[in-house]
C-alpha cells in the first residue's frame, strides 16, 4: 500500500513539474522566435545544359526568367536536323538513361490532356516545338505562364525546378496522346536555379 502511494506521489510531482515548466516556457510568438523566421529568396533565374542521348549529337542551353505573371524562356540549341521539334518540360530530372527515358513523361500535375502551348488546357510541360535552321540551329524566346520557378503548384502553373528539359528528334503534332509523336529524346537538361544574368 504505502509503495502504491509512493508511485501516485511521483506521477503528481511529475505532472505538476510539467505544468510548471509550461507556465513558464513562453509562446513562439512571445519569444519573437515568430519574428526570426527567414522567408527563402525568391528564385528568378534557372537554366538547363542540354546534353545528347545515346547516338545523337544535340546539345544547347536553355534560360528561365521570371517576367511578370510568367517565364521567359530563351533558347538556342545546336546540332538538330533542320525543321520542328518537340521541346517540354519532363516529370523527372534524371538525365541518366541512355535514351532520356529516366526523365519520365511530360510534366502534367494536373492531369490535363497533352496539347500546344497556347491551348486553353495542355501539360504544364507542354512548350510545342522550336524550329532548327538549315544549319540546325534552334534560337528563339518567348513567355509561359504556366511554367513557374517557385512554389510547388501554382493555380495554373508548377514549378519546373528540378525536373527535365526534353528536346525530341521529331515535330510535335500537338494533338496525339500523350506526347505529340514527337519522336526519340535526343536532347536532355535538368533544370536548377542560375544566377540573374550579367548586366551588360
């Protein structure tokens, strides 16, 4: 019995120890441990450093810029058969397959049917194609609003950081599912943060 009381003692010394301690120990926000919370910086600048699959020679750099509501893309890429090409945005940015096939799918976080870039509804990932001169040499800008460099899913937009960028050996019809019949990969990137450009 007295052992039995003993053990009921300590829980309540401990309890009220515990009680104790709560009282004394201020809110985060009393603290200010509220106030030293750092917010990351905002990521304007990405880039990927394409580099050739198995058997094919492409390679080219491709720059993100936060513009606005939207990503300026600019590209120039080197090394392709003269015409069209698929160019998207890939789930995984893992490179490593001979074939580019470790990259996985089109980036498409909200499940929406594969479509050109300009469509009402398409795969965040969905760039269409960029055009290789004779020489094959592929040079052009333009902006994206859904495509983003921060956040991990935006209204309509995602971000890309870390993901894939795929160029394809063919022309994206745009309208076949779910890639556009584009072709082998020829070309693969991942995507991380750059530095803002140099100011001339």
């Amino acid at each position: 019995m007295k052992a039995q009381c003993w053990k009921v003692a300590v829980a309540m010394g401990v309890l009220a120890l515990a009680s104790g301690c709560a009282q004394q120990m201020p809110a985060p926000e009393e603290s200010g441990a509220a106030e030293n919370v750092v917010a990351p910086p905002a990521i304007d600048n990405a880039v990927a450093v394409l580099h050739p699959t198995a058997g094919n020679e492409v390679s080219g750099t491709v720059h993100f810029a936060r513009e606005g509501d939207g990503v300026r893309v600019s590209l120039r890429i080197e090394h392709l058969s003269p015409g069209k090409h698929g160019f998207h945005v890939h789930e995984y940015g893992d490179c490593s397959a001979a074939d580019g096939t470790s990259a996985g799918g089109h980036f498409n976080p909200f499940d929406a049917p594969h479509a050109a870039r300009d469509a009402a509804e398409r795969h965040v990932g969905d760039l269409g194609n960029v055009t290789a001169d004779d020489s094959g040499v592929a040079e052009t800008e333009f902006v994206d609003t859904r495509i983003a460099l921060q956040g991990v899913a935006l209204e309509k937009a995602a971000s890309i950081l870390g993901r894939a960028v795929i160029v394809h050996g063919g022309e994206d019809d745009l309208t076949s599912q779910p890639s556009g019949d584009a072709g082998p990969r020829v070309a693969c990137g991942v995507v991380g943060i750059a530095a803002a450009p140099a100011m001339d």
